[in-house]
C-alpha cells in the first residue's frame, strides 16, 4: 500500500468507527488498532499483542502469509511458531512485519500511529475479541462494499472471504491426522466430506445429503444458504475442529464440542440478530 494511493473510510460497529485503508485494489486492510479499542480503549497496543503471543495466532499468521506473500520468510517464521506460546514469548506488529517480511500486516507510526491488517485477519482478530463485535464489523464492512457510492466499493463474495483460510487449516488438520498415505484416493475425499458433515450437523442440524434431499429444488448446497451470522460461527467452527482432531477428539466428542461452541456463539449474537436457537445435538443422542 503506498501511502498516496490510500482510499480511507469508516465501519461503524455498536457506535465505534474502525479506518479501512485500500489501494482500490482487491486488498482492503482494517485497522486492529480501532478494533483493540472495544476491549481497551486506553491501551489498544497491548490487546494486539496479546492476541499475537497465542500459537494459534502465530499459526493463523503465517498460513495467511503462505498463501499470499511470495516473499515470506518462512526460516524464522518456523523459530518464531516453536517459540510462541510460551510464558516468555513476546510479539509485536512491527516485529512480526520486519522478521518474516509479512504484508499482511502493516504499521503506521508517527502522530497517528496504528496497526492495520488485512481484512482477512482483521476478521480473525475481532472474533478473538468478541464474535458478536466480529459480526457488527462483518455487516457493516458488507454494507459498504455494496454501496455504489463508496471510494471502496468492490466485488466481495462473503462465503468466500469468510470460509477460505479457516477452509485450509481445516483440511490441513485432516490431511495430517485422518487421512493415512495408504487410503485411496476416494476413500480420502470421503473423509473430507465426512468432516464437512461434522461441521454441517454440529451448526444445522442435518448432513448435506440430508438438506438436499429436503430442498431438491433449492440450488447450491447447505452453505450458499447459511444467514451471515451462521457462516461467521462456521468459519470458527473450522479453526476449533482441527484443534480438536489434533488432540485426538474422536468425532462423536468432537460433533459434541463443535455443538456446544455453535451455541455459545449464536447466543452472543442472538439478541442483536434474533436468531432461532441452535439444537444441542447431545440431547439428541
């Protein structure tokens, strides 16, 4: 982003204005630093950092960085990744954009100083904050990429932005700890779309197969269909279950999980959305 080519305008989410920076390009960047301020509006700085001394944050950074910066240090990103976590592990915007060469982060100092971040993690960072916040951003960032009028009104497929890099760390999780080098290939996509399933049953209740069968003249799949609200809850739906397949979880403990988190969610948006309540699958059972 090149500071003479910056188009700048304002979100507004529950009374606070967040900056969005673009280059009219695709790549819109949002400001942590006004998103930092829900939680602490005195001292933003440190809820940034604190949010990137996670692991899972690290991790999230530098898949984000894999996918989309040809120049990404990934020798020292390793070192910084096996260090994070750890009780003395310290990271900061700038020393995360200098180490690894990232562009998905950028800092601005002097008398306005800031860190800005693309959307894509933008998003991320204000689901760790609150998903309820996360959703009054999302809608009113949606609102202005619809508006004819604005300097950074784009086309913005929002399942694709939402679900992609959740999407990777997902498969990637079921590459590395369900799927064995000798299963066939078909047997392989059967077991992504059996995990696509857990997902599907833990937010809607039903299967693919088994929303298609009660909609056979709908198009599309279960998703092209999810409320905005369910789509955000699946995006993080995807970053738990490959935490959970990780730890081992089998799928009936994991489908349980899953449930649970999907309510807790939906009720924190609840109120503003008016969204029917989600079923608890283990009463199911």
């Amino acid at each position: 982003m090149k500071e003479e080519k910056v188009l700048k305008a304002k979100l507004s989410a529950k009374g606070m204005q967040i900056s969005v920076v673009s280059d009219g390009s695709y790549d819109d960047y949002i400001s942590l630093t006004d998103i930092a301020k829900y939680k602490n509006p005195e001292y933003p700085g440190y809820v940034i950092q604190n949010w990137m001394r996670n692991r899972s944050t690290i991790e999230f950074l530098g898949l984000w960085e894999q996918l989309n910066n040809p120049d990404f240090n990934y020798l020292e990103f390793e070192a910084i990744k096996n260090d994070s976590g750890s009780n003395a592990f310290v990271m900061t915007p700038k020393k995360w954009v200098t180490d690894i060469h990232a562009i998905g982060v950028v800092t601005k100092q002097g008398r306005y100083a800031a860190t800005y971040a693309h959307k894509d993690i933008a998003f991320e960072f204000a689901s760790w904050i609150s998903p309820e916040f996360k959703l009054y951003i999302i809608t009113d960032y949606q609102r202005l990429k619809a508006d004819e009028n604005s300097r950074l009104s784009l086309n913005w497929n929002m399942n694709r932005e939402i679900s992609k890099i959740n999407y990777r760390i997902h498969t990637d999780a079921i590459k590395e700890h369900l799927i064995v080098p000798e299963l066939p290939k078909q047997y392989q996509s059967f077991t992504y779309a059996t995990e696509a399933d857990v997902l599907n049953v833990a937010m809607f209740g039903k299967t693919a197969k088994q929303w298609r069968d009660a909609n056979p003249r709908l198009g599309g799949n279960i998703r092209d269909h999810a409320t905005l609200q369910q789509l955000i809850i699946l995006s993080n739906m995807e970053s738990f279950n490959a935490e959970l397949i990780k730890r081992g979880l089998n799928r009936e403990d994991r489908l349980v999980e899953l449930n649970r988190m999907a309510r807790k969610q939906m009720q924190s948006l609840i109120d503003s959305a008016g969204i029917k309540r989600l079923t608890d699958v283990s009463k199911e059972k």
